[in-house]
C-alpha cells in the first residue's frame, strides 16, 4: 500500500538522534505526526492489515522500531526484554494514533500535545532503566 511506503521513507528520510534512546522516542513522534497529519489514510492503512494483507513496508516500519529498540538495549538501558519493548512502544504508538483517527467520532477535537507526550513518555518510563534523581542519594 502506497501509505505505508510513504510513511517509512519519511522514517528513512528524517535525520534521527544518534543516541538510542531519543532516536526512539523521535520515531515514535514520526509515526504519531503521519497518522495526525493523515487519519483517515492511516486508519485505511490499519483497516488493511486487519484484513489481512501482507504489506512490506508495514513490515519494515515494525523492523526499524526493533533496531531502535536493540540498540536502546545495546546500551543496557532498556528495563524489559526487546519483545515486551517493541509490544509497548507499538501498542502506545497506535493508541495515540488512533485518538487522532476517530476525534471525529468522539465529536472531539485532535488530542492536546501533551496528551500525546503522556503517552510516549508513560511508555518510555515502562521500557527505559531511569537513572536514579540526585535528590534520592
């Protein structure tokens, strides 16, 4: 499907951070902005794979969350395994998504950004080892 090759060239395309963990929460903000900026492509696209089909950049886009994720682990900061990571990121990724895809249906607006941020960021504390603040010492 033409949309999903359209949203991992832009993944391919944008310049992520070289430090793993930002370089995740950039993708997961990328993929986020597609589904924003075009929910009832996005939700086509999701209506697809729930029919079943086989689409190769779906694949691909999944592909680059785990090498993001790997090199997150890579770096002995990652607080559960690659797997329960990639289900997490993944899951809160299509939540946000979606909230984009039916505010129509709810009569609602799009949801405010830092609703948004409460998502990736609920995620990211789940997955990520938190350093220790230097008031707890």
């Amino acid at each position: 499907m033409e949309a999903f090759k359209q949203l991992f060239k832009s993944k391919i395309a944008a310049v992520e951070s070289t430090i793993p963990e930002i370089a995740l929460r950039q993708g997961w903000d990328d993929y986020v902005s597609f589904a924003a900026a075009r929910p009832r492509i996005y939700a086509a696209m999701m209506g697809r794979l729930l029919e079943g089909a086989h689409i190769e950049a779906a694949d691909q886009s999944y592909q680059a969350l785990a090498q993001n994720i790997q090199r997150v682990a890579d770096e002995g900061k990652l607080a559960v395994s690659v797997q329960s990571a990639a289900d997490l990121v993944w899951a809160s990724a299509n939540t946000a998504s979606w909230l984009y895809v039916t505010a129509q249906i709810r009569k609602a607006p799009p949801p405010q950004p830092n609703v948004v941020d409460l998502i990736r960021e609920s995620v990211m504390q789940i997955i990520l080892i938190q350093k220790p603040d230097a008031d707890s010492k």
